[in-house]
C-alpha cells in the first residue's frame, strides 16, 4: 500500500481524497507525522497557499507530500469568498456562519453562479506540481441536505438540481473539484512523480 502524506489536519478532506484515490493508497495527516502547528495560510492565491503547505511539511518533516487548498468562487461577489473560503465569516472557521454570510451577500442577486476550485501542489523530490480541479455549479437559496461538509448544502454542481450534501458522497467524490484534481494527482502519481 502506498502511503501519501496529506497536509492537512481536515479528516473530512483526507478521507475524500482516499476514498477518490481507492484501494492501494493510505493517506496520513499532518497529525499522523507529528505535525501539530497550524501551519498558517498566508498567500494571496489557492496555488500560493497550496505550495506553503507542501514545502513547510517537506522542509520541516521530510516527507514528499501534497496539499491542496480550495476556494469557492462565486461570480456575483467578484469571486469572493475565494482564497478566504474558510475563514468567510471570520477566524473561527464555523461553516454554518459561512454559509449565512454568502446567503445573505447574495441577497437579491440574480447570478448565482458559483464554482468551487481546488488547487493540489505535490512536493517529490526537488520537483512541485500544481494540479487543478474545477466544478462549476449554482448556489441554491437556502440549505438543503445533511451530507458533506463546508459549503456542500449550498452548492448545486452543474448538471444537478440536487446541493452536494443532497448528492451524497458517492456521487460527489466522482464530479467534484476535489475530485477532477486527485484525478491529476493520480495521474501524476502513475506516471512516476512519486
């Protein structure tokens, strides 16, 4: 079984992207190597903060790794949340307050489109690669389902009239942004980066 380190501490993401990649692969956390600081995103950009990570655990640690970091993007608010998707609402990180923020700044507006963005950086050796994985969708009224995490409830994927937390995992893992780059990490993976 091949062991990929993950910098994160999100049991949510981790377990995604080992149930993406499948049989053959266990993922450890930032925990699971001894990495207990919060290791602070302070880059501009997805990319930018996707890198931090993957250096910090292969300088800090020595451990070839990925990390991936993701924003939802939604066109009516100038593609904001964005790189502050998680802390929207502010530092405590809460997605329910997320969500009611997006809610209510999308009041009123007629576009409600929206795409969720994953950027993947691999660190191997002296090499980095950059992955990405985009899955436009809408952002539905108000919040439907019990499935998911984060912004799930409220995000329709393109193609779909059901939100992620609707969907449910099986169906999520295969279409989402998260999804289309662990894809191309794979691939990477296959193809002799790792």
């Amino acid at each position: 079984m091949k062991v990929l380190v993950f910098a994160t501490n999100n049991a949510h993401k981790a377990r995604e992207i080992e149930s993406i990649l499948g049989a053959g692969f266990q993922i450890k956390t930032l925990r699971d190597i001894g990495c207990l600081e919060d290791i602070e995103e302070t880059e501009p950009t997805l990319e930018g903060n996707a890198l931090l990570k993957a250096r910090y655990v292969k300088e800090k640690y020595g451990y070839d790794c990925f990390s991936e970091d993701t924003g939802l993007e939604v066109a009516a608010l100038d593609g904001a949340p964005g790189v502050h998707t998680a802390r929207y609402a502010g530092p405590d990180r809460d997605p329910d307050d997320n969500i009611r923020l997006l809610l209510a700044n999308l009041e009123g507006k007629s576009d409600r489109s929206a795409r969720f963005r994953t950027i993947i950086a691999l660190a191997v050796g002296d090499q980095e690669i950059l992955m990405e994985g985009i899955c436009p969708g809408t952002i539905a009224s108000e919040k439907r389902g019990t499935g998911g995490f984060g912004y799930d409830p409220v995000f329709m994927p393109e193609g779909y009239d059901l939100t992620f937390a609707e969907l449910g995992d099986d169906v999520k893992n295969t279409i989402s942004h998260r999804a289309r780059a662990t894809a191309k990490l794979l691939e990477a993976i296959r193809s002799g980066a790792l």
